[in-house]
C-alpha cells in the first residue's frame, strides 16, 4: 500500500499523478518530444492511464487546468473514476474565469502555477501575486503557491502571503530563465537543462517550512536518465523515491508525470514507491 496523509481533511496517498506529459510537456525532446507526447495522450489514453493509477493504489491528480484537461476529468468521472483532482491554474486562461471552470470538478485543493509565480516575483510583483492568491483562497479551497525557486517558499513564510501548501520542484527552472515569461504565455517553451545540485536546496527548504509540501520534477523532468541504458533505470528509479521521501517532511507528498507508450510506468514506480514504504525506509 501507498501511505495516506490527511491533506486539509482529505486523505490522499504520498504519491500522487502529475500531467506533463499529458499535455506535451517534454523536459527530454531528444528522447520524446511533446508532439510524440501530445500524439499518444489522446482523451482516452489519459483516462486509461487515470484508471490505472487509480488501479495501482494512487487516489489524487495534480491537474493542469486547461481545455483539454478539464474535458478529460469529465469524462473519467462520467465512467467511473474516484480519484481526488487538486488543480494547477492555467496561465493561458483569465483567472478567475480559469477558477469558475475548476470548481465544476469539484478539485480538493487549487495552487498558483510556478513559472508564472516565479515570473511575478523576480519582476517585483508581490502585490500583484498576492491578489491572485487571494482569488484562489476566495473559492474556500486549500490554496498552493507553485515554486522552482526555494527562496521564494522562504520569503512567502516569511511575509505571511496567505499559502497553504507548497508546490516545491527539486529543480530551479528559474536559473536560465529569470525575467522571461512562461512558456505557457509567450506559447514558445524552452528547453531547459535541470542541475543536480539544485535539489537539496530545495529539500531543506521543505524541511524548514511546517506547511505540507508537494515535492515535483524529482526525476528532473526525466534527464535523470539521460544515456543510461534500460537495465539501470529501475534502479535509479528506486534511489531517487528513497532519497526524496527522506528529505521531505512525513505530511509532504510526491507528484510524478509518467509517459506510458512504451511501458507501465505507473505500475513500475507504484511498485518500487510501495516496497520502500514496506521496508521502511521511506
């Protein structure tokens, strides 16, 4: 089994479904780029892959708001699925209007999209952000603020901005992108290169704030596995769960996107997540 946490009166498991992939956003083109992506999730892989997730003892959905996922949820639910949806906003779409269009999913949590965040902070926009951070807690939902930057988390505690939950990623999108809009609103993403020292000074901001803290990119948006060969994955696999389920808090969870044309990769990390907690190492 999967460890639950009570995350604002719901429980949901430690390791939870991201949706990168869903929507085409590759970090590793040279091995699958986002057309190939965007190419196999159809509406009906996405929700195969939801049930199997769901098959696999994960119960939440870290969503991307947008059109074509808001479709998707529907028609999950319209068959059956049971999963909690906690939501990203969607920069492209007016706020508010992005908000109205995800309380019809009845989502257990909304959080403030990183890279925009970020944009806004590094621009000097605080007020700007805490105004949108104040939109989201208007719905009475639990409000997340999405970071890359662990300064950020620090400052938001600091100041009080009202958060509840943190969307923490192991690695710093930011430092070759400071000043540029997101790629989500100049509609022209970038390639980026994530650097391994990145992630401990995350992890010890984690550690230092009470708040719960949902770690994500934990496989640096899959160059974790550049040239290695796929024997040695599972491996790595393993080692990179361990390592960040032992520098995050208890209540903080995990949240992985998964490309499933080729294999299962829901099963494969849902097995090695499930044998570390059975251990007891997690």
């Amino acid at each position: 089994m999967i460890p639950t946490v009570d995350f604002f009166g719901t429980r949901i498991t430690r390791l939870i479904l991201g949706d990168n992939p869903f929507n085409g956003h590759s970090y590793i083109p040279e091995i699958h780029d986002g057309e190939e992506m965007m190419d196999y999730y159809t509406a009906d892989n996405c929700i195969r892959a939801l049930f199997e997730a769901e098959e696999s003892g994960i119960n939440a959905y870290m969503a991307l708001a947008d059109p074509f996922i808001l479709r998707v949820i529907r028609q999950y639910r319209k068959e059956g699925g049971k999963m909690k949806i906690l939501f990203q906003t969607y920069p492209a779409i007016e706020l508010e209007t992005n908000l109205w269009m995800m309380e019809k999913c009845e989502p257990i949590a909304i959080y403030h999209q990183g890279g925009t965040a970020d944009y806004m902070y590094e621009m000097g926009d605080i007020d700007g952000l805490s105004k949108r951070i104040k939109l989201i807690k208007n719905t009475g939902l639990p409000t997340g603020l999405g970071t890359h930057v662990p300064e950020i988390v620090l400052q938001a505690e600091e100041e009080n901005w009202g958060v509840d939950f943190y969307m923490t990623s192991l690695y710093n999108a930011r430092k070759t992108q400071r000043g540029q809009q997101s790629g989500f609103i100049t509609g022209k993403p970038k390639h980026l290169v994530f650097y391994p020292e990145d992630r401990f000074l995350m992890f010890d901001v984690i550690k230092k704030v009470n708040k719960p803290c949902i770690a994500f990119k934990i496989f640096a948006g899959g160059q974790v596995f550049y040239n290695k060969p796929e024997e040695e994955i599972p491996a790595i696999v393993e080692g990179v769960f361990r390592e960040t389920f032992e520098n995050i808090k208890p209540n903080d969870l995990v949240c992985i996107g998964v490309f499933q044309k080729y294999k299962n990769q829901i099963k494969e990390n849902t097995d090695i997540v499930k044998s570390i907690f059975k251990s007891g190492k997690g």
